[in-house]
C-alpha cells in the first residue's frame, strides 16, 4: 500500500506526468528532457530524482550522462505505464511536447546515421568476404525458438541488429556496448522499429552489470575476435543466464585473413570449435553441435551452449577491470 501511495504522490504533479509520458516513448537524458520542457536542468533533475525514488522510472548511467525510461518491472513500472495510458490522447501539453520529442528523435536519428556512413564501408568490406547476413539470421533464429526464449543479452551490440531481430518477435532483449557512437545508432534503429519493450546500455562485456541467472538467452555476435580474453567474457556470459538458458555464438571460423588485425582490428584469426566447447564447458556450460555457414573466404560459425536445469547460476568472482569493445 506504501509503495502505491509513494508512486501516486511522485506522479501527482504536472510536469511530472508529463515527464512519464515522454519516457514512456523511449528512453531521454535529463538535457533532452530540458529541452522538450522548457525548463531549467535542476528543476528536472529533481523531478526525476523524486520519480525514481518512487520506482516509476529506470535511470540508466552512460559515462557522464544519464538515460531515463519508464520503469520495466516491478510495481512502479505498472503504475507508470498505467497512468501514461490513461493520460488523453488529445491533451495540448503532452500533444506539444510530443512534438519536440520527435524532434529531438530526428535530431538523434540524423547523428546516428552520419556516423553510420562514416563507418560503414569497413562493415561493408567485411561482410563481401562471409556468407550472407540475412542465412546467418536465419541460422540464429532457429537456435533460439520463440516458445522458450522470452528475455535476451546481446553482448556488443553494436547497431543493435540482434536485439532488433529478436525484439520483433516480442523478446524483451537488452544490448549492451562499449561504444557510445554505437549505442546512439542502436537506439535510433530501435526507435525507428518503435520496439520500446528493448534497449541498449553502455556496460563491459567482461563485467556485466545485471545479477546472475537474469536471461533466458545470450547472443555473442561477431564480437569475440576482438576480445583479449574470449573465454573470460564467455564465462560472464554464462553467469547471467538462468538455469535451461542458451548462449550462442556468431563468430568465425579458423582463417588467415592477417590483414583483418591491421585494417579492422581483429585479435584473433577465427576460432576452433574445440576451443569455444572447452571455454563453454569451463563456464559450466554444455555445448551442441556447432552450425557451420562456409563462405567465400570467411566461415561464419554459430556455437551454441545451453546451461543445465539443474545448475545454480552462482555468481563468479569480480572479473577484472573494463577493457574494451571495440567496434
């Protein structure tokens, strides 16, 4: 009863409401808040301050800024997303901050794609050297059946394609990155696609920032060749997946492409099914049959491990300093 009483007192102001009901758009820092409203910063900022405490907003850190969306769980998220609906569609102050909300969304699309183009020819030069993208989907989603999978990690997320992917089908799916450049562009595809059940968060694949035994399933996509240490951020990956939980890897197979170390940063040169099983199994995970997709000259392989029912997701010890994720 207390918690409900808080939530309502928090939400029982106007510009508060009217905070709710642009976050229940999608996720907004306290400067574009400012802006939509028209108000000063610390006049905001203590309105979120008073709304979080209440848990009817989630406020995500990224390096010095600050991202806020409605809560996704719990009693707070509820009443939140409750009062948003029951606000009315033809109501003038939520109707104009709306509008500034799709402008700040432009705004933020247009820097996206900027960076975009400016990276994109090396995707580019990368992918005309392994089978398509579209088979390597593919391959992905049968991996991952609809009727068992409902919460998802995808580790380096960069444009945040796999949570896009799984996000259509309804799967709450969270990806996170160390490339803030990447994460703007991530955001604005998952704003595009309006798929505001998923998001993306700044974190270190070597130290996640979620409990253990928090996700159904854990995508690795095209990311562990950049790594220093593939088997460590395979082991944190098994950390947060639940008992019956299944991780799957996207990565390549064995190759000697050395100019890939030089022009796109690549640590290693592929990877044997073997090592990926020990690390899997190092992990208490136990791995399947990899799916090889061979390509001309690269082959793309999806390693998959699924965690036993029976084990406990015990939480590893602090792994060690970030180190980067390069994208």
């Amino acid at each position: 009863m207390e918690a409900l009483l808080n939530g309502l007192r928090a939400a029982a102001e106007p510009t508060r409401l009217r905070i709710l009901a642009l976050c229940g758009h999608g996720e907004l820092t306290v400067s574009e808040l400012t802006q939509i409203l028209g108000q000063s910063q610390p006049r905001v900022s203590r309105h979120l301050k008073l709304l979080c405490e209440a848990g009817l907003l989630d406020r995500f850190r990224e390096g010095t800024w600050a991202f806020f969306r409605l809560a996704a769980q719990g009693d707070g998220g509820s009443l939140a997303q409750l009062l948003v609906d029951r606000i009315p569609p033809d109501d003038e102050t939520v109707g104009r901050d709306l509008q500034r909300l799709a402008a700040v969304k432009t705004a933020r699309a247009e820097q996206a794609a900027a960076y975009f183009r400016a990276n994109a020819a090396q995707w580019d030069q990368i992918r005309s050297l392994y089978v398509d993208e579209q088979e390597v989907e593919t391959a992905l989603l049968a991996l991952l059946p609809e009727r068992d999978f409902h919460d998802l990690l995808d580790i380096g997320t960069g444009t945040g394609r796999i949570v896009e992917l799984l996000g259509r089908r309804g799967v709450r799916a969270v990806g996170v990155d160390l490339s803030r450049d990447m994460l703007g562009v991530a955001r604005a595809n998952l704003e595009r696609a309006d798929l505001r059940h998923c998001q993306v968060r700044y974190a270190d694949a070597y130290q996640l920032p979620m409990p253990a035994a928090s996700f159904d399933a854990v995508t690795i996509h095209q990311v562990l060749h950049y790594l220093d240490d593939p088997g460590e951020a395979i082991a944190e990956a098994a950390r947060v997946l639940r008992p019956g939980g299944r991780l799957v890897v996207v990565d390549f197979a064995p190759h000697e492409l050395d100019h890939l170390r030089i022009d796109h940063a690549h640590r290693r040169l592929g990877f044997a099914d073997a090592e990926i099983a020990q690390w899997c199994r190092a992990a208490g995970l136990e791995p399947a049959t990899p799916v090889h997709l061979p390509g001309d000259p690269l082959t793309v392989v999806l390693w998959s491990a699924r965690r036993p029912q029976a084990a406990a997701a015990e939480r590893r010890p602090e792994p060690p300093p970030a180190r980067g994720l390069p994208h």
